[in-house]
C-alpha cells in the first residue's frame, strides 16, 4: 500500500471519529450540559485535527501529513491515558476502532518505505 493511501486512511479514520464524536456524543456541548472543560476539549480536539487535515491538503505538504500521521499516533495515547476520565467520552466501540484505525495507518505512514 502506497504512502499516499496511508495517509488517505489515516486522515479518513481521523475524520470520521472527529465526526462521530461531535455528531454522536458531544450533542450536549451545545445544549448547555457538558462541563467547561469538556466543551474545551472537545472545541481544541476537532480544531487541531480539522486544522491539521485541511493544512496538508491545502498544502500538500509532506511534513504536515508525516505530522497528521505522528498525531494520530499519539491521539491513541492520549486517548488511552484518559480513558477513565468522567469528561472523556470516546468510550463507545466505533470511537475506538475509528482511533486505533487511524494510529495504525498513522504508524505504517511512519514506516520507510523500503521497510514495508
């Protein structure tokens, strides 16, 4: 699989859980019942992802997507070490897969290519 798939996958996978996460689980940010340091996180989440996302494509900039793709590394270790936090709601199966997905492809982008 070409690096540029890699990518794809990655910024697809990304997407997808910004998506479910707003869409699906964070509805109560905007009806007033999240705590303020959930609407913070939830706002800086999907900004830095979107923000990231629409940089390398704007750009096609190969350091802002091995950055996108060492972020969705990391974004399952964040994930990870906040998974028993009240506020953290990425708890649901989807979130998860769509998560672990986008670190995986993240990592195999991270690979030479002459490795893979």
């Amino acid at each position: 699989m070409g690096t540029q798939s890699l990518y794809r996958l990655t910024a697809a996978c990304l997407l997808a859980h910004e998506l479910e996460l707003l869409l699906l689980r964070e509805l109560d940010v905007f009806h007033g019942t999240a705590t303020p340091f959930g609407q913070a996180m939830l706002c800086a989440h999907i900004a830095i992802v979107l923000g990231l996302l629409i940089a390398a494509e704007v750009t096609r900039n190969a350091i802002i997507r091995l950055g996108l793709c060492v972020f969705a590394v990391l974004h399952v270790g964040l994930h990870w070490l906040c998974r028993h936090d009240p506020v953290h709601s990425a708890a649901s199966a989807v979130s998860w897969v769509l998560i672990l997905l986008a670190g995986v492809f993240g990592a195999a982008y991270l690979v030479p290519q002459k490795a893979r």
